[in-house]
C-alpha cells in the first residue's frame, strides 16, 4: 500500500497543479475578455479543455489506484470525491492526504468564483453590444408621425410645444 499510497499522493498534488493551472488560465481569460481579443479567447477555451480533460485522468487514475489496492469505493469519474476518498483510505495515508484535500477545496472554491466572474464580464458585453446594436439599428427606423387618436406623435409627448401650435 506504501507504493500505491504515495503513487495516490503524488496523483493527489498533480491535482493541485491542475487546478493552478487552471486558475491561471481563467485570469488570462478574464485579461482577454477586457480586451475584447477573441482568438485568445478561443485559445484560452481550448486550454481549459485540456486542463479539464487531464483533471478527469488523474481522477481515473486515482480510482484505478484504489481498485488496485482493492480499496471498494463505489465511485466513477463522474461521481469522483475527495472527501469520499479519504474516508476508504487507510488512517495514516487518509491524514497526510488531509492538507491537499484543504487546498483542493479552496482551489476549486476558487475557480468556481473566477469562472462566474468571467461568465458575468461576457454577460456585461454582451449587454451593451445588445444595447448598442438596438441602438443603431432603431436610428434608421423612420418612427410613424401621427399616433392612434391621429394627434402628432412628437406634439403629444411635448406639452409646451402642444399648447403653441
């Protein structure tokens, strides 16, 4: 188990790596969405992707580890959990793995804030590119003169002016 425990603990710290990585990549996508650089966003994209991709294999390596210790845990890729994790592992392996399971957590906490961060800046854009567009494409729209009671439009809204003519 020594092998296969510290093999867990070397997979657990790759881990950790990879989600630095991937905080690093989200704060270059949050630099490139204030620059309005879309092909660093399609390069970014395709980083985390990648990152993701290789957080799911080092999962899947952990589990192939416990199933090769024959340490039953009743989880897939999909249902993967730290806390599961060391709850089947034995006491001292469990204990030294307990610091990295506390930086996993404060890591992910932490791409889950910056993810929905970066997701609100697009949200923003893409509000005022909305407003924007509605705006230049309402300015060539010719508005009707007369209203439904057949009073001018713009004398309606204008009392003053109403009142003179």
């Amino acid at each position: 188990m020594k092998r296969n425990g510290s093999t867990i603990e070397t997979l657990f710290h790759e881990k950790i790596l990879l989600y630095r990585d991937l905080l690093e990549t989200l704060k270059q996508e949050k630099e490139s969405i204030f620059k309005i650089d879309v092909d660093a966003l399609w390069r970014i994209s395709d980083k985390k992707q990648r990152i993701a991709s290789e957080i799911e294999g080092v999962r899947r390596k952990i589990l192939d580890q416990l199933a090769k210790a024959s340490i039953p845990h009743g989880m897939d890729v999909t249902t993967f959990q730290v806390g599961k994790i060391l709850s089947v592992l034995p006491d001292t392996l469990s204990q030294r793995l307990r610091k990295a399971h506390v930086t996993l957590v404060s890591l992910k906490n932490e791409v889950q804030n910056r993810l929905e961060e970066n997701k609100g800046y697009v949200g923003e854009y893409l509000s005022v590119l909305d407003e924007l567009i509605g705006i230049i494409t309402d300015a060539g729209t010719p508005k009707p003169v007369y209203g439904k009671n057949r009073c001018p439009e713009a004398l309606t809204t204008n009392l003053f002016l109403h009142k003179e003519v």
